[in-house]
C-alpha cells in the first residue's frame, strides 16, 4: 500500500502523522511511504531521517492526496484538505464529526473511507488511540490552568499549591476517564485540593483507591456539581461521550457563582465543550473571559508538547495502520471488530451511530457497508 503523510495545516499543530520509527516499520512490511517535505520539522524529525528511514519525500500535499491510497494524519482534514481527498481513499486520523457538520459533510461528498482515532475500541470499552492524547491533554489542563490563575492571564492570583501558612487553590475535575485521572495526577502533585465529580461509583471507588484520602469523590448530580463549580478556583471539562457531542454540563448561571479570576478548562472542546460558554481557542489566543472566568478552550491542546504526543500517538496507532496496511481496509475492519468501530464514514455513508444522531443524518452501520 502507498501511504502518504501530509503536513499538519491546522493553526499551530507541529504533531506529524508518522514517525520515522513508523514509517521504518511500514516500509519493512512491504509499503511505500510519501512524506510531505518539513512534515515533521517541527518535533525534530527532518527529511533526511525520514528518508533514511525509507520513506519518499514530495513537496506538495497535493501530491501526497493524490498518490496516496492511505493517508494518516494527526488532526481533521481541514476544509482544503477535504477536497483533496477522493473516492475510496482511506483517511486515517482524528475526526471529531459530531460538532462538525461542514466536515462530515466534506467528506460524504468526496467518497473517503474515513476511521477516526477517537472511535477505535479496545478492551473493556477502552479507547486505545484517544487515551494517549486524553492522558497529555489531562496532564497539560493543570499546567494551563495554573499558568491561567497568575494575575498577567486574567487570573485570580493564586498558587496552585500554595505556600506555608497559605491555602492551596481548589481544584475541580468533572469526569473521572482518563483525562481526569491525569489531571487528578497532577493536580495532587502540585498540591493544590481536589476534587473529582463522577457519576459511575465504581469510577469514584477506583480513584478513590488509587489516590487515597487526599483525593475528595463526590457523585455527581446537578447540586453537586453546581455546589463545586461555585468554590473551585480551577474547574476541569473531563467528559467524554465516545463519538458524540459533550454534553453541557455547566450553565451560564452555574459561571456567575465563580469567583472573579476563577480559571476552567475545557478539554472536551474537540466534541464541542461540556460548558455552555465554551467556544474553541487556539494556542496563539488561548483564552478569553466570560461572567468573569477565564477559559482556556484549546481544541488541540497536545499540540504544545508536539514531540512528546506525536510519539506517544504513534506508539497506539502503529499496530491499526499496519493492519489497515497489510490487509486493506475492508479485510481490515471486518476482521477487526475494535478498528471497525472507528469507521465514521463510508463512500458517503455515516456509519458512526452518535454521529449520524448528533447531526440528525441516515445512519448506516458499518457491516452493511463492508458487505457491498
């Protein structure tokens, strides 16, 4: 298979779809690789060392989409790269569809085979190649929280940890999956007081388990969350519907209870935000204020520490491509049943339930795709 990496487009994204690792792997299984020229300059990995590598470098991302039968990327293809894409052409990335109808309908119209990370299974309905970005993304939400609370951002002024004799900030987490178990890490290391709201017990038993007394559970329901959203300092957006649009769990009112300079960050901004004045940021403009909290809505928030993300991705992804690789795409998803849930579109069918539902359009389940 001919497998081609285009240059991320989208503001400020340095991640690269393949690494050089990667695209050694694949050329030892048989592949050919093109490599969009500078693709992966920004984490350090030049054209020399993908081409040591064994992959062919192209200047052009319109060469890359037009030779290729397999393209990987990192991000959605953006609007320029939706009309590059072309009937049966397998498009292997994050799609993020269910606050986005303008791509979903891009790519009905251009006939692609789009498998979306974000929707590939795994063992007890774990989420093998969103769970390395969720875990960055985790991780990061505390760091860009705690930077957001000095005075210069907007903030409140307050140390996330506090000093001796001084009050540690308050912390919230809404949703206890692995973005949150992340940002509950780092929270807790940085000694600020935290919470976690959750509405699976057995979540909360576990977090408990893991994290001990210092760590405060609370089951969530509409008084809990609006009690702890009112006393946080920093409020974390952890929630994840797999494939569909986050829910809105946190109301205008709900804001205006916060304190003045209060920080929240919403991680779920890629599946539209699960607070009600979330919009998407960029890293250039990361931030503004509304009722008086700063949000930070970064909807590619692992793109800031592009290296280390480009390669924990490709760590997850590397075993699905060189299925898709190896075997093409159908045998691939039929013998796959995880990899087949990450089929969102299909010669322009939606085959991804919470999509189709989302955006009120036909759904078709992936097998009676696959059959044809």
């Amino acid at each position: 298979m001919l497998i081609g990496v285009p240059k991320e487009i989208k503001i400020q994204e340095w991640r690269v779809g393949l690494t050089t690792g990667s695209v050694n792997e694949l050329v030892h299984h048989g592949h050919q690789v093109l490599v969009q020229s500078t693709a992966g300059e920004g984490i350090g990995l030049s054209d020399d060392m993908y081409r040591d590598a064994g992959a062919e470098i192209v200047d052009t991302a319109e060469e890359v989409f037009a030779r290729a039968d397999m393209v990987v990327k990192v991000k959605e293809p953006q609007a320029s790269e939706c009309r590059m894409l072309r009937e049966g052409q397998v498009l292997f990335t994050y799609l993020h569809l269910a606050p986005d109808p303008e791509q979903t309908r891009m790519l009905r119209e251009s006939g692609c085979v789009a498998i979306a990370y974000e929707t590939v299974t795994g063992p007890n309905n774990s989420l093998p190649l969103l769970s390395p970005m969720s875990e960055v993304a985790g991780r990061m939400s505390i760091q860009a929280g705690a930077h957001c609370l000095e005075k210069e951002q907007g903030g409140s002024g307050i140390l996330l940890g506090g000093v001796p004799g001084v009050e540690a900030a308050r912390v919230v987490v809404i949703g206890g999956g692995v973005v949150g178990t992340n940002a509950i890490r780092m929270a807790m290391g940085m000694e600020a007081h935290v919470t976690v709201l959750d509405r699976s017990l057995q979540r909360l038993k576990e977090l408990d388990f893991q994290f001990g007394c210092m760590l405060n559970t609370v089951y969530s329901t509409r008084e809990a969350l609006a009690r702890y959203v009112a006393s946080a300092d920093l409020l974390v957006g952890a929630v994840l519907v797999p494939g569909a649009a986050a829910p809105k769990l946190v109301n205008r009112e709900m804001l205006r209870t916060m304190k003045p300079g209060s920080v929240l960050v919403d991680v779920a901004i890629d599946q539209g935000g699960c607070f009600e004045t979330s919009r998407p940021t960029t890293h250039m403009n990361p931030t503004f204020v509304e009722e008086g909290v700063v949000h930070y809505c970064v909807a590619n928030m692992p793109g800031a520490v592009a290296r280390t993300s480009t390669f924990a991705l490709n760590n997850a992804t590397l075993p699905f491509t060189l299925n898709l690789a190896d075997k093409g795409y159908k045998a691939a998803l039929l013998a796959d049943p995880h990899l087949c849930n990450g089929l969102s579109v299909h010669h322009g069918n939606v085959t991804c339930s919470a999509v189709a539902e989302n955006l009120g359009l036909e759904y078709t389940p992936a097998a009676d795709c696959l059959r044809d």
